[in-house]
C-alpha cells in the first residue's frame, strides 16, 4: 500500500499541454476516457497492418533484388488472394466501426436534468462565463470577464498562454450543461482533457453535457481562428468539491445582493 | 559402388507466399499485442488512481500551508 500511494502521490494528472508531449492529456471525464479507448483500439489495428505491410515489403525486396532474381514473375492476377486482401480490411473496419459508432452515440446522450447550466460566450478576445442558475430577477446575477493573464504579469509556476484572470469554477461529479456562443465571430470553446470542443457561433446556442471525475485544473484554448489575438484567449476550468463551489457562489453573489 | 544416393544440387525454390503472409500476421499480431498490454497497463492505473481517490487514500488537492 505504501508503494501504491508513493507510486500515486508522485503522479500528478496531466491536464495542461506539456513541451514535446506526444500523447492525450490525462482524462478527467468519461467522454474522454472513451476518446482515449477508442484511440488505442484502432491503433492495434494501425500497429497489426503496419508491422504486416512493413514485413511483406522487406521480404519482397529482399527475395527479389535483381542479384538474387534476375527474371521477374509475370504475375497478372490471383483470385484467391484478391478476396482475401477485399474480405480482411473490410473486417478490421468492422472491428474499428463497432466502438467508434458505440462512443458517438454515447456523446450524444444529453443528460435530461443537469445540476448546473453555464454559458460561455466569446468574444474578441476573452471569454464571457454567465451563471444564470442563481439569478433572483431578470437581471443576469453571477456573470464575469475571463481574459489571458499576459505573460508579464505570470507568477512563478503559472503557465505561459493559457493563466486566466477568472477561471471557470465547477463542482466536481456533477453533470453540467455548457451552453457556447458568440457574441462576434466563431470561436470554439475547447478543453482536451475534458474532451471537449464546441464550436461557438454567432446567433446560435451549442449544447455540451459534461461530467467531471476528479478535482483539478484544466486548461483550453480558442479553436477556432477568430483574428489576431486567437491565441490569446485561453479557457480554464477548475473543478472543485460541491462545498467549495457553494461557497464560491455565495462569495461571487454576495458583492450583487449587498448592492441591491 | 553401389547403392550411392544421388547427390543433388540444392535449388533454392523461392519465397512460400503463405508462409510470408503467416508470418507477417504473426509479427503484426505479437507488435499489437505489445499495444493492447500496455493499454491494459493503463487502464488498470487509471481505475487503480479513481479507486484510491474514492476511497481517500489519495488527493489532488494541495494542502494549505
């Protein structure tokens, strides 16, 4: 048990982009840790036919160099090995369709009743996040900016791109519904260790449902070219404990209703 | 001399494409298996790190200083 728990406290969850890295992100979501499964069913079949293609290539090369086979064979046709290289792709694409179709639709599936609904609309060149859950009038009650932390006003630690002033504060374990627009041009509101990307539109509403498994940070950027500042403009989604979230409405909320 | 066996040059008779094949398979088969287990490898650390999170014998949350 001391291993296990030495071997985990050293792990921290990926859930930011890293130098040189080559693989997903950590999965923080059930939508992405089926992306990632999906992922590494098809590249068994990627590896098979390649180590297969790769040996039958070297092979030939090999028996057939002119020094070794100095007539070539006049080979026109073979039926049997025609139906076999048509019938074996075709079943690998069986075998590839079955859970790509299964994942698709289970992306699908909007959850009838989340807990929590947030909009986030984009502009050039910041988020807009709107809580509209907690309003007790017409007037939009816990709604704030989330703009880039330029690189001069980083702190130790804090990652270059991709720091917000205001980040996007959820419960952990809860289902949410992220509602994405624009107010200008399109944008894409995108967070790959959630597995998520929604394009955000001008005139119209794009529904996500997503669950988080774990507490954490995780950081997006715009994917959608927007102008020049589309670099610029990064997402950042911290999940908390449903007790921390409370208080963190409470707090938001309370500077509103003291003025009121 | 008699009943000497004919000696009889050795004539190399080509590639079995069969065999070729099989063995692609083979290789192709035992390389995605290498895949496959550590895909497994990862599944099973990642419902390993959910369960010990579910239990509390791990955290991601910083403590306060």
């Amino acid at each position: 048990m001391i291993v296990l728990k030495w071997l985990f406290l050293t792990i921290s969850p990926c859930d930011a982009a890293e130098p040189w890295q080559l693989g997903f992100q950590d999965a923080a979501t059930p939508i992405m840790q089926g992306i990632i499964d999906l992922h590494h069913d098809i590249f068994f079949f990627l590896i098979l036919i390649l180590v297969f293609v790769l040996w039958i290539l070297v092979r030939a090369l090999w028996h057939f160099h002119y020094k070794e086979n100095a007539i070539p064979q006049r080979i026109v046709h073979g039926t049997t090995i025609e139906i076999l290289w048509t019938i074996f792709p075709s079943l690998i694409l069986m075998f590839i369709a079955i859970p790509s179709f299964a994942l698709l639709y289970s992306m699908d599936e909007v959850v009838v009743d989340p807990a929590i609904t947030i909009k986030a609309i984009g502009h050039q060149w910041y988020w807009t996040y709107e809580y509209s859950d907690y309003n007790s009038s017409d007037e939009q009650s816990l709604t704030f900016d989330s703009y880039m932390i330029p690189e001069e006003d980083l702190e130790l630690g804090q990652l270059r791109l991709l720091e917000v002033d205001n980040r996007v504060v959820v419960p952990a374990k809860t289902h949410l519904r992220i509602i994405v627009t624009s107010a200008d041009v399109l944008h894409s509101w995108a967070v790959p260790s959630l597995g998520v990307k929604c394009d955000a539109v001008p005139g119209r509403l794009n529904q996500i449902s997503i669950l988080v498994q774990r507490e954490g940070v995780y950081y997006g950027q715009c994917s959608e070219i927007c102008g020049t500042n589309h670099a610029f403009m990064p997402i950042v989604v911290e999940a908390v404990s449903r007790k921390d979230y409370g208080s963190w409405v409470s707090n938001q909320l309370i500077p509103q209703t003291g003025e009121a | 001399m008699a009943n000497v066996p004919k000696i009889r040059k050795a004539v190399y008779q080509g590639p079995s494409i069969v065999k070729e094949i099989i063995y692609g398979i083979a290789l192709g088969l035992a390389a995605g298996g290498l895949w496959k287990m550590h895909h497994w490898n990862n599944q099973r650390r990642t419902r390993e790190f959910y369960d010990l999170l579910e239990k509390g014998e791990i955290s991601v949350v910083a403590a306060d200083e």
